[in-house]
C-alpha cells in the first residue's frame, strides 16, 4: 500500500469528520445552513435527521481511520468503509444532488484506486 492512498483515506476520513460536525452541531446555524443551502425553517424541521445522518458519517469517518491505525492488515478495512463511502455518495447523488457525487464519493474512488495499486 502506499503513502498516498493512506493519505486519500485519511483525507476522506477529515471530510467525514466535517460532515459530522456540520450536521450534526451546525446543521442549523447560519454556516450549517449556508453550506447545505436550507432556510431556517428547513434546519429546524429536519435537525434530527440531519444529526442521525452526522452519525453515520462520524462511522464511516472512524472505520477508515481504524484501518489506517492497523496499517498493511487494515486492508480490507479500508475497502468496506471506502466501499461505504462510496455507496452513499452515489445514492445521495442520485436521491437528493448530484454535487453528493463529486464531494463524497469521488474522493473515495481515488482512494480506493490508490489502494488498489
């Protein structure tokens, strides 16, 4: 395995991290709200979800930097959450916006392929 796919990993483990902070501390703050375009009104009804959903992305965060701690034998711990990654990425994409696509699960293919190296 090599340097710069634990680098992708890593980088897509941050973004999730983000996710997680954004949906689930400032989903209806005036930044949540900015970043994710919602109104008030919208933040405020879907808060929840939007917290559950920062759950999960917290997860996915957390097993791609599980297996970037077990290092060579993480490796099929690193392609089921990548696979997850990128799962989710298209079924946002194609469920709610395409632009999901392009911040979710591009990343991840790039990490994978670098792993698969």
């Amino acid at each position: 395995m090599s340097v710069a796919a634990d680098i992708a990993i890593g980088l897509v483990a941050l973004l999730h991290a983000c996710f997680l902070v954004l949906e689930m501390a400032l989903w209806d703050k005036p930044f949540g709200r900015r970043v994710f375009r919602t109104t008030a009104d919208f933040a405020a009804a879907s808060k929840q979800l939007a917290a559950n959903q920062g759950l999960y992305n917290g997860f996915l965060a957390a097993g791609l930097v599980w297996g970037l701690a077990l290092g060579e034998p993480g490796l099929d711990v690193k392609i089921f959450f990548l696979a997850c990654v990128i799962v989710a990425g298209v079924f946002g994409a194609v469920t709610v916006n395409r632009y999901i696509l392009f911040v979710q699960a591009l990343p991840a293919i790039v990490a994978l392929a670098l792993l698969l190296d």
